[in-house]
C-alpha cells in the first residue's frame, strides 16, 4: 500500500482542482478518487468527506496505487488555515512535499465568497457586506445556517497567505515545499507543470492540453442545494450514520455525491468588483503581501 509522499495544502479558489485534474492522469502519480479528504485537520471535523478513525483507515484511500506510481499525494486546500495539520503532516512523514498555490488575495476573497455563495456556505450575496460581518460572525452571531466551518467566512484570515506561508515554513524546511502562484499557473500552465513534475521527481507525461477546470460556478436549484449543504447538525448526524460501514462504502457515497451535486451547477460569470472595495481590500492585504513577496523572493507589487 502506497502512503502519500507529496501534499498540496492550498489555497482553495487558486488552481488545486485543476491541477488535481492534471496530475490524476499522470501514470506515474496516484491521487485518491476523493479530492480534500482533509484527514489531517483535526480542528476542521465538519469539512471531512469521510471520517478517518485512523491512519490505517486514511490508507485504504491509496490502496490502488500499483508499483508504476512514483508519487502519490493528498490535494487538501484547507490544511493551510488548520491548527493542526501541518504538524501533523509532517508527523506522518517528516520527508513529505509541500506544496501552495496563491493568488493575489484580492481576486481570492472574491472568488472564494462565491464559491461559499454557490455551497451555500454564505447567505450575504453583498462582498462588502459579508467583509463587514467577519467580527461579527467571529463571536457567532449572524452565521449561515449551512456554514459548517465558520472559519471559512473569516474572509481577511483566508486570505493572508503571507502568514499562512510563513507557518508552513515553520514546520517543513523550504527544500521540501514549492509555492506556485496562480497568475505564473494561468499564463503557462505547461511550464508550471512540468516544474511541478520536476519537484516531484517524476517524469514528464508530455502533456500538452491543459483545459479550464472548476471556473466560477452557481446552483441550478436551491432546493437541491440545501440537501446536499445541510446544517452542521445534519451532516454530523448523516456522517455519523454511514461511518458505520466502513471507509469504502463512504467513498462511493462522496462519489456519487460530487456527480449528482456538479449536475446541479452551472457556470457563472464573475462579478466586477467595485473600485471602492478592491482599493480597501488592497489597503488590509497590503502589508501581508509584502511579507509573501519577501518570502517568495518575488515582486507582487501588481498586486497592489
């Protein structure tokens, strides 16, 4: 049984199901059919897809990765806000890789409050609005019904990937972690890959087709979508029923869940932003994108 030798442990909204889908049909690496088990934050129980009573439990997810595979990994992008998940990682395997995909922060607060929007993970349609609320919803008040993680509408915290990446340093030494920023990944996705190839230490397939994958999206139904983005008392309540018969039967649940759940949306155009709130967006991201840029060695000033 193959145990994961490489993590991507974010951003959401910055590129992960895309290059999911790039490296899943790689004949040499094998990702789990589930992509963002999230086994390793421990302090995110009500995200999990299925629920891992142990690493034993988590390995059954790589228990087709044949003798051909010389990679296989875990594509988690919420392991980057997790109190745990890095150290726990690491605990699993010391020698692990890292990898990050970030985006300038601005566009991510925006795309990631319609992608809680389309899960019903938000119910303030308004950014600037739901931007206001994160004190608010720090002390729990004015939650959305569905949201069962309330740090994933802490939309400042989301973005701050200077910190978060300063974390990651923290605990995995630089050699081990690549950092891949989304506009280099839009412009040249081959180039991108192939260093991501590279890192990995696996050969190039040849790719040459790198078509747009999980673009902005909105529910067909809302009906449909308040079943499959219940409560938290709900889904606690439906995990904790089919957990009962074992990690297979969980995935082909999650399986068949994300089949049924993409015929419910559709793609959706992303909204301009308003000048006033990029610029004001810009003004709170400005100091923790100087912090990524020294970090990464890179000149982010178009960011700004």
């Amino acid at each position: 049984m193959k145990r994961p030798t490489f993590f991507v442990v974010g951003a959401p909204r910055c590129g992960t199901t895309a290059l999911y889908t790039y490296l899943s049909e790689h004949p040499s690496i094998f990702l789990p059919v589930i992509k963002e088990l999230h086994y390793f934050a421990a302090d995110f129980p009500d995200v999990h897809k299925i629920q891992f009573r142990s690493d034993e439990d988590y390995l059954k997810m790589f228990a087709d990765a044949d003798s051909e595979v010389l990679a296989a990994g875990d594509i988690s992008p919420l392991h980057i806000y997790s109190r745990t998940a890095l150290e726990r990682i690491h605990a699993f395997n010391p020698a692990a890789k890292i990898l990050l995909i970030l985006r300038n922060p601005v566009d991510f607060v925006q795309s990631i409050h319609q992608l809680n929007l389309g899960i019903l993970r938000e119910d303030v349609k308004d950014l600037a609005r739901a931007w206001d609320l994160q004190e608010e919803r720090r002390q729990g008040r004015q939650m959305p019904p569905s949201c069962r993680e309330p740090q994933l509408v802490q939309y400042g915290n989301l973005g701050s990937f200077g910190k978060h990446l300063e974390r990651v340093y923290s605990v995995f030494p630089r050699k081990q972690v690549m950092v891949i920023l989304f506009d280099d990944f839009a412009a040249d996705p081959k180039a991108v890959y192939e260093s991501i190839l590279a890192f990995l230490k696996v050969p190039s397939d040849g790719r040459t087709n790198f078509p747009t994958v999980n673009a902005s999206f909105e529910q067909r139904s809302q009906f449909v979508a308040r079943i499959f983005h219940p409560a938290r008392s709900v889904y606690r309540f439906f995990m904790k029923v089919i957990s009962i018969f074992g990690v297979n039967f969980m995935k082909n649940v999650s399986v068949f869940y994300g089949k049924v759940e993409a015929l419910n949306t559709r793609p959706a155009p992303r909204a301009k932003m308003d000048p006033a709130l990029r610029a004001r967006l810009q003004a709170y991201f400005r100091d923790d994108i100087e912090k990524l840029a020294r970090l990464l060695g890179r000149d982010l000033s178009a960011w700004l």
